[in-house]
C-alpha cells in the first residue's frame, strides 16, 4: 500500500507517498520477530518503527494471533517518519495475517491509539494533494478532523472539499474496524462477547476496595492535620493542596454512594497533592531548624524506601498465582513496585544533579571574595533536593498501593493460568512496543520543544516530569525496566509493560493527536481536538466493556479491569485533566483484559487464518543488555 507523508512549512509545505509492503510469513524459530527493511541508511525513523510494534501488538490481541508463529517485514522505500501511518500499517498487517488486499485506490493517514482506535495527525490538506498526484480514490482521515490546517494558507479548510476539487473522496474513520472496511471491502473478523453487559466487581472484592479507601482517606486526613498546622502556604503549595482538597471531597462523595473504585481513585490523588505539600513544608522547617547535615539525614531517611522495594519484590516472587485472575493481580503489583523502583531510580539521580550543583556552587564562590552561591544557584539546589525527596516519597506510596492491587484482586478462582513461556511471550511483545511508543514520545512531543526551548532533551525531560506525574510515573517504569532486573518471574515483565503501553499511548494522545494546552500548575487548559477526545472516550469505553466481557467469556474474571473502567466511568464527567486520565484507564482495562482473554485460548484463531503459516502472505497493492540486579538502591 502507499503511506501519505508531508513535508515543509508555509509555502513549501508538500505532500506525498511512499510505497510500503507489509509481510507475513512461517517462523519455525518460535519467537516474535518483526522486521523494518529500508533501501537507504535509516531510512524508517523511530516512531515509524513503533507504529509498527504497536501494528503487531493490535493484530494480536484483536485478532488472537500468536505472533511467535509469524515473522513480520514492513518494507519501505526511501526515508519515512512519524506516527501517521499508524493506522495504515495496522490495517495492513491484520489484512496479510486474514489473507485481504488493501485496495489500490485507497490509503489512509491517522495514528494508531492502544485499543485501536485512530487519532488525530497533521498536514491532510498536503497528503491529499499527493494521494490525487497518485491517483487514489479515496483517502482516510480521523474522525473529528474534516476541518484541518492547510500549512500554506494558513487556515483551516474542508477536507472533503479539497478532496473533492482533485477527485478524492474523503473519509473520516473512528477506529481499525471502520478503517478495515473501506480499505479491503471486507469487515474486519473480531471476537465478540455473547452478552453486551456493564463490567461488575464482585462484591468480596469490592468490599476490599472498600477497606484500602478507608485507610488512604485515614492516611490523607493525617497529611492535611499537618499541613494545616504549618498555617500559611505559598501560592504553589496553596494551588496543590486544593486540587488534593477537591480530590478528597469528591472521594467522600463517591464513597458515600458506595463507588468505592472511584473514591479510590480520588484518594490516591489527593494523597499525593498532600504529600507533595508536606515534603516541601518538612524539608523547609529541617533545612532552617538544622541546615545541611539535617537535610541529608532526612533524605537518608526516605532512601530507606529501596529495602522496602526489595522487601516488596520478593514476596511476589514467592506468588505462585494458579489462575489467571491471581495473576492480574500478581502482574498489576509487580507493574506498581516497577514504577516506585523507577521512582528510586529518579531520586538517586536528582540527588547526583544536587551534588554536582553544590560542587559547582562552592567552586564558584571560592573564587570571590565573599563565598557564597548566587541566588538563581541555590534555588535550583533547592529544587533538585525537593525532588529527589519527592521521588523517594512517591516511590513509598506506589508500593502501598501494589499491595492493595493483591489484596483487592486475588482469590476469584477461574480459568488456570497457561506455562510461563505463553505469558512471557505476551510480557515480551508488549514490553518492545511500550519501549517502542516511549521513544517516539520523546521524539515527537519532547524533542521538538526541547529545541524550542534551547536545552537538551533530558534537562527539558527533568521539567516536563515536575508539569506532568503522568509522564513521570510512565518514565520511571521505562527507565526501571531497561535498568532494573526486577525478577525472572514474566509476570514481573508483563504487569509495567501492559501499565506502560497505555500510559505512554495516552500521553501520545493527549500532546500529539489532542493537543493539550497545559497551564501553569500543570493542569489541563484545553484540546485542539476535543470532538476527536469525546470520540476516542466513547470508543475507549466500548472497547474496554468488550474485552471485559470477552475475559469472562473465557472463565476469568478482570477484577482490576472492571475497576479501572468503574473509575473512568465517572472521571469522564468532571474536567479535562480527569476525562484524559478515564482514557489512560479504559486502555489499561482494554489491554489487560484482552491479554487475559489471550491467554485464556479466548482469542485464539491462528487456525482460523487462511492457510497454514507456512506460505508467505503479503499485503501489497498491484503495481540494551540488563545489568543482574534488581535493587534500585545500588
């Protein structure tokens, strides 16, 4: 088929095509295999290599393809880039794997989302222009973005009348199955749930739920005393200890209706806008009260977080989790003990950045007469040991919070879990393509404004933690992962990839396909895009009611999916920054349980596929190591 691409700004702004082929073929090695061809010397840039793992992540889980069978080749002519050929290269894969033709008078543009459906993307008007130059019929375009920018005006135009004044038909597309459709003329083959029902927690389970909400609202009220008692706080702290007062308040409200998976939620929230407080009251109070020597004890102190997560990590390797519900619940808390190990890991490296700031500072200032650090010096002294301290402190609440995830999702009984090889095929897969969308993260949204902004890449990374949690919590399980050697359990691999691969495609969502304008405190101001938002939502959560259902369907019950999608349930109805956090939930729920399906055998067609493995299909249109060790505290 041929990838839309533009390129230019203003008065050069172009578009244009690049032939691809997409192949599929035996694999008698067993093992995942997806290949990029290129004619020249890096040829296909990174995030179009993750448009291709996140192609091959989708065609198994939607269609219940075991890509150990298969071996992968996307084969590109020239040099390609970017995430919007996302969806095309889905559609593509999934058609060779069914034995379907991509038609030659069509092609698409929009990225690809984790639960499939197709996100927004930039430069339409010129990638029409080069489908007509090309000769298609009929080009495809995420829903939501009839209107798009025209680089050369300057200005929002009509793509189904540009399309129509060089003789293509534009279309908008939801998602892969509607995308599948126009593109083959065929449907797309997806299981389906026998019953269309609202995702339920068992009452034992929620009644848990119920207990673990108690103790962080208990824990919360503690934080609030003290802070309280610290009488006056500056503008930012006042702005934080308000967003976590309206989390608090909301969480009674829905713990008083008895929506403890929501009141949970909220508390975990305001818990952490709490803390935040209380560690930057505390390290002020320490710092006057017993200057440097009083602050490295504190820190000391809240390093002690390290043998908590070694303490952590080696109970779940005791876990011998018989069905596959344990297992969800097994995986979910060794994903939450590989974030707070990332947390460490950021910590230390924050205390290293304090270090080298204070050498700095006293080289500095044993070079004038009056020793002393510039005042701009100390400020950013200052800032990296409060972050440091936060890191840490972070990392202490998601290990609670991986405990309630055993507490909360063991004991339902059900299907058996398969051999550790079938699920660390799985943990492998989705542990390349959350690697995979994590790069091109940092290519498409970080790179660009860090060179805007005149700084390296991770100077503007360290900032764009502190504006956004959601990025940090997806940063430190990328960095944990490639780091630490958590454990030989593949639980150990499945539970951060699958927490990863969601959280990183809502950040791709939210900056990339959205738009979000983020305002001073980090806070959600607007979408550029808010039809394709409530699209996406409503899609997310039919997905996620599906693959819930599909679980079931296979004698597991997602007690952890069900809960995220209770909490997104009622997130979507308050602001923007809670509506993008529903999206990040319902898409963890959809990839877990699909994965729970997976290995139950609930998806399972291989058998199905046209022809056995062994014969080429092709879709085509006519003409680092890890170092031994798992402590964060080395």
């Amino acid at each position: 088929m041929d990838a839309l691409w533009f390129a230019g700004q203003g008065e050069s702004a172009r578009g244009g095509t690049s032939r691809v082929v997409v192949g599929v073929e035996a694999n008698p090695r067993k093992s995942i295999r997806v290949g990029f061809y290129e004619e020249v010397a890096g040829g296909s840039g990174a995030m179009w290599r993750a448009s291709g793992w996140m192609a091959a992540v989708l065609s198994s889980t939607m269609l219940g393809v075991d890509l150990s069978e298969y071996r992968i080749s996307f084969d590109v002519g020239g040099r390609i880039d970017g995430p919007s050929a996302g969806g095309l290269l889905t559609t593509a894969l999934m058609a060779a794997f069914l034995g379907d033709t991509v038609r030659a008078e069509a092609t698409m543009t929009g990225i690809i989302n984790p639960d499939g459906t197709i996100g927004p993307v930039g430069g339409i008007p010129h990638k029409i222009e080069g489908a007509a130059k090309l000769g298609k019929k009929l080009v495809l375009v995420p829903y939501g973005q009839r209107f798009d920018m025209d680089l050369k005006l300057k200005q929002a135009v009509d793509l189904v009348e540009r399309g129509r004044a060089v003789g293509v038909e534009v279309r908008e597309v939801r998602d892969i199955s509607e995308a599948y459709a126009s593109l083959t003329g065929k449907p797309l083959p997806l299981p389906k749930p026998a019953q269309d029902l609202p995702p339920e927690v068992p009452p034992a389970a929620l009644a848990k739920v119920r207990d673990r909400t108690q103790a962080l609202i208990g824990r919360y009220q503690a934080f609030a005393s003290q802070v309280k008692a610290a009488g006056q706080l500056n503008p930012e702290y006042q702005q934080t200890m308000a967003q976590g007062e309206r989390a608090h308040a909301l969480a009674i409200q829905a713990f008083t209706q008895g929506l403890f998976a929501v009141a949970y939620d909220r508390m975990v929230t305001a818990n952490l806008m709490a803390e935040a407080v209380l560690l930057g009251i505390t390290l002020n109070r320490v710092g006057q009260q017993g200057g440097e020597p009083a602050l490295r004890d504190l820190l000391e102190r809240l390093k002690q977080v390290a043998g908590k997560f070694d303490a952590l990590v080696k109970r779940l390797d005791k876990e011998n989790p018989r069905t596959l519900a344990d297992a969800a619940a097994v995986a979910e808390a060794y994903g939450m003990a590989t974030q707070a190990g990332g947390s460490v890991l950021l910590g230390q490296e924050r205390e290293q950045e304090m270090a080298f700031l204070m050498k700095q500072a006293a080289e500095q200032g044993g070079q004038k007469p009056a020793p002393a650090a510039p005042a701009k010096g100390v400020e950013r002294i200052g800032r990296k040991l409060y972050e440091a301290a936060f890191f840490y402190r972070m990392a202490d609440l998601l290990l609670d919070l991986a405990e309630d995830r055993l507490i909360v999702g063991k004991g339902m009984g059900g299907t058996p879990t398969p051999p550790a090889e079938v699920v660390g095929k799985s943990a492998k897969l989705l542990h390349t393509s959350a690697d995979a969308v994590m790069s091109y993260l940092d290519g498409v949204v970080l790179q660009g404004q860090a060179t805007q902004a005149g700084v390296s890449l991770e100077t503007f990374r360290s900032a764009f933690m502190a504006q956004d949690p959601e990025y940090a919590l997806a940063y430190a399980t990328y960095l944990a992962l490639g780091i630490l050697s958590i454990s030989e359990s593949p639980y150990a691999r499945l539970g951060p990839s699958m927490m990863l691969y969601a959280g990183a495609g809502s950040l791709m969502a939210k900056y990339y396909s959205l738009g979000a304008e983020v305002g001073e405190f980090g806070t959600v101001k607007s979408v550029r895009m808010e039809k394709a938002l409530v699209n996406m939502l409503d899609l997310a959560f039919k997905n996620a009611r599906d693959s819930i259902n599909l679980a079931k369907q296979s004698g597991v019950e997602p007690v952890l999916a069900a809960l995220y999608y209770q909490a997104a349930t009622f997130l979507r109805e308050d602001d923007l920054d809670a509506k993008l956090t529903a999206l990040t939930y319902l898409w963890q729920a959809t990839s877990q349980a699909r994965v729970l399906a997976f290995l139950a055998g609930g998806l399972r067609r291989g058998q199905s596929l046209p022809g056995p493995p062994g014969q080429p299909s092709r879709t085509e249109a006519p003409a680092p190591p890890m170092p031994a060790t798992r402590t964060p505290g080395r």
